[in-house]
C-alpha cells in the first residue's frame, strides 16, 4: 500500500471512537481490505488528502514523531474518530452509483451537524479534548472522509467524472450549503454568513523527528470556528425583531469557486420571495489584532496557491501579470449566475455596502476577553474594528505598473478624508482584502447582490489572525484556543451589529 493510500487513516471500529489521551497511541489503522475491500489504495488522492499521513514532531520530544498522524490526532481530539470508518462500512455495502451519491449527501450533512452542535455545547459536554469551538476536526475529517470517497473502487468501477461529482457532493453537504433554512415572516431578519476552511498548511517550523512537518499544518481558521457556532442561531435585534442567522464554509482553493460553491448557495435566498436573504456576509481570517471591514473587492485572483497548490495566476519573474486577455487572473462566474466574458464583464470592482458606522459604533469588542500578546492600542476593548478602503490597481490596463490608493486606511471613523475609489476604466490587482480567496468570496458576493438589484447589507469581515501559540509542536494550547474564542465572541458580534440595522 503507497503510504498517501487513505486506509492509513482510519480507525479500527465504526463506533465513535473515546478521545485518545496524550500519552496512549491512538488504535493502529486497518489495510483497505480489511475497512470492507471496497477501496483501492492505487487511486490518486489531492493534494488535500495527501496530507493525511503527516505527523508532527512529538511536543514533548521533538527528536521523535508524533504517535499518530497529525489529522487523526485532530480528529480524534474532536470526537469524530469513528466518522470516517463508519462512512466506509457504509459504503462498502453499497452496490451503486446512485446509492452511494445519496449515502455521501446524508453523512455530509450529519458531519455538519455534528460540527455545529460540538461548537454551539459547552466544552464540559463534547467529545475529545480539544474544545468546542476548535474548526479543525470538521476540516480534517471532511478530507479524510473525501480520500474514502475517492478511492472507492464499486464493481464496474467509476469514470473520472462520477468519482469527481461523488466528493464534491459530499464536500458541498459537510460544509453546510444544503443546510441553510431561512424562515419567512416579515419580523424576521434573515442573515447568511460564510466562514473558510484552514489554509496555509504546508511549511512552518520543523524539528529534527524525521519524516515530520512543518507546524503550519496546526493552523484553523476564526472564520470558520464563527460560522460553526454561528449556524442556525436566533438573535434578538435593537428593535425587538429575530435575526435568524446561517453559516456555511467556503474551500481554500479556485476550482470550487468557479464551480459555483457560493453562488449556489447564496444566490437563491437573493431572489425575490418570502425567505428573501436581509444580510448577505463574507468572513475570512487576516492578520493583526483588528477586524477590517473592507470596502472594494476585487475581480483579480489566484497570485497565491490554495490548498490544493494551485495558484491560476502567479507572478512571472517576479512581475503581476495583466488580466487583460488572461482569464486565469480573472474570477470568472459560472453561466448559470451571469456568466461573462471580457474584461468589464464582470467589472473589475465590486463594492461593499456595510452598515460600516453602526459596526464601528457598536462597540463589538467591549465585553470580548483579550487574549494574550493582543496588540491593539485600546485596552478596554479586544480587536479594533477599521473600515479598511486600501486597494491596488492596474491604472492602465495594459501596463504591469501598480498603485496602490488609501494605504494605510485611517484607523479612525469618519475618516479626516474621504476614500479615493477605483480609477474609472482602471483593473483590479486587490481589494483591501488582497486578491487571495477571502477577496473572491467577498467578490463574489456583492457581484451577486448587484446583480440581483438588491440594496441589502453586504460584504467582508476580516478577522485577525489566530495563529498563536505557545509551543513549537503542540496541536493546540491555552493561547491558541483564546484567540479562536475572542475573535469568534467578536465576530459575532459584529453579525450582530449588521443584523440591527436591517429595514
């Protein structure tokens, strides 16, 4: 079996597994034949679920790996041991196509339910040590439950094409796009946010314990965490009305994007009727100890790699390349939401409309916990909340030279000068939000709300970043776990704040 081969991460009992504890191993892994015989280890994995077999150096010994390997701990610490092994039981006595399309979309769906109600539960109550509100073991048992899918191997085997569609089911149901429920009534306020999945995964300190990694495989992502605990919830707004709010997380990579992952999941509570969508919100995790609400998104993408090492528009010799002619550099929507072609169409720019005074106002961080190292100059709040302007461009569209405009944006609201938008006719490089995923999805979005004609809130909440710990090697710490908690309680609040100002 070639070590990338999925059996490697499997449990030994369909049953969800107790938590491992520091110093015991977790259980050995069985062989594909022996998960049913119904995978073949032969089968190509991603890039993703390649990195199911990487273990850390051992926290307390880093000159030795880790027991087990770094997903699986992961797992294990989030109380989903047995999810993927029961999947497989499941889907070896499975005999069709059809079937197992349908079995994928039902556990998809019970992996989403099963990460919110861990992160909505008090710590005390949930299964495996890592707390409630940790976004990782949705992700990593989401990618190790896709390398099962991937390499199930029925009689008559699959094409290309239907094993593609078979994952992507799964992987649209486990992030919660199918679960979004807003209810009608006119003294309801329908809200709908995304959150992200962990990126940055490759790389980081290493150790001297061979064949481990670097530690950036540890990273999760606030985003995340906030939608996990934000999903399904109700919340009593300013003027006595309920906000019910959904959550659903978007991939770190292109293809799902230009599949369409987010359209179809926002873009029909865009459309007129009674469950019509109040407040259409994007968040993602950035950098710092501020929130940056972001006020120009850009059409251009894909300079950095994804999850998956893709990157469809890379700096060559060092230079951006144009996005005039080159649909690689331009975020190109699926002709069932508009399509497009050419360099106008979409525009370049799409433009927040963020109730940005009354998010700034609320005082969102006052009764937020700081967590340790937190930088932000105000003591009495946790994170600042600034209405970030800055953008990049291409003035001329023909030429690689770069400006960049409102830079740094002033951290105080109203700014003493109005913000200078795009240059009519310029091309975008990157919003506030740069031009990596988090801008696309922020793109995204409002291009839908335009297009639709709609004149509700919408835009992108950048967090900071999370990435604080303590040791070199440990899957998670006290710090660690703070900055998750503070910046998902802050989040929140400011889904709150848009919720409040809703007509």
């Amino acid at each position: 079996m070639r070590a990338g081969a999925v059996a490697l991460a499997l449990t030994a009992t369909a049953a969800l597994a107790a938590p491992a504890t520091a110093a015991a191993p977790l259980p050995a892994a069985p062989t594909a034949a022996q998960g049913g015989g119904c995978l073949d280890p032969d089968l190509p994995l991603s890039v993703e679920e390649r990195r199911l077999t990487a273990r850390l150096p051992d926290a307390a010994d880093p000159t030795v790996p880790a027991t087990a390997t770094y997903a699986r701990t992961v797992i294990e610490g989030g109380g989903l041991g047995g999810f993927t092994a029961a999947l497989t039981d499941r889907l070896c006595r499975t005999r069709t196509l059809a079937g197992a399309t349908a079995l994928a979309e039902r556990r998809g769906e019970a992996l989403w339910d099963a990460a919110v109600r861990r992160a909505q539960s008090d710590d005390d109550a949930v299964r495996g040590d890592l707390p409630a509100t940790d976004d990782r073991p949705l992700y990593w048992t989401r990618v190790e439950a896709m390398a099962v899918l991937r390499q199930w191997d029925p009689r008559g085997g699959l094409t290309d094409e239907q094993r593609a569609e078979l994952v992507e089911t799964f992987d649209r149901a486990s992030r919660g796009m199918h679960d979004i429920d807003l209810p009608a009534g006119r003294d309801v306020v329908r809200v709908i946010v995304s959150g992200f999945d962990v990126y940055t995964l490759d790389g980081g300190t290493t150790g001297p314990a061979p064949g481990t990694v670097g530690n950036n495989i540890r990273h999760g992502n606030p985003s995340g965490a906030t939608a996990l605990t934000l999903d399904g919830t109700r919340y009593r707004t300013d003027d006595g009305r309920i906000a019910h709010i959904e959550a659903y997380t978007l991939p770190v990579s292109y293809r799902e994007f230009a599949d369409g992952y987010l359209e179809d999941t926002v873009g029909p509570f865009l459309e007129p009727g009674p469950r019509q969508v109040d407040a259409s919100l994007t968040v993602s995790q950035a950098g710092g100890s501020q929130f940056n609400l972001e006020q120009w998104n850009a059409r251009y993408h894909g300079v950095s790699p994804g999850n998956d090492g893709i990157a469809p528009c890379p700096r060559v010799g060092g230079v951006a390349q144009l996005a005039l002619d080159n649909p690689g550099c331009n975020v190109q929507v699926v002709d069932r939401w508009g399509g497009g072609d050419g360099l106008t169409d979409p525009p370049q720019w799409t433009t927040a409309s963020l109730p940005v005074a009354e998010m700034i106002a609320a005082d969102t961080g006052a009764d937020v916990p700081r967590p340790p190292g937190d930088t932000w100059p105000d003591p009495d709040v946790a994170f600042g909340v600034v209405w970030n302007t800055s953008y990049t461009q291409f003035r001329d569209c023909t030429s690689p030279a770069l400006s960049t405009v409102n830079s740094p944006p002033e951290v105080t609201y109203p700014p003493s000068t109005p913000p200078v938008p795009p240059a009519d006719g310029s091309c975008s490089f990157s919003g506030g939000g740069g031009n990596y995923l988090s801008n696309e999805s922020a793109y995204r979005n409002t291009l839908l709300r335009d297009r639709a004609g709609l004149d509700i809130p919408a835009g992108h909440i950048h967090t900071p970043d999370m990435q604080h710990f303590e040791t070199d090697f440990g899957v998670s710490d006290p710090t660690f776990d703070a900055w998750r908690t503070s910046i998902a309680a802050q989040a929140r609040n400011l889904v709150h704040a848009v919720a409040d100002t809703v007509d």
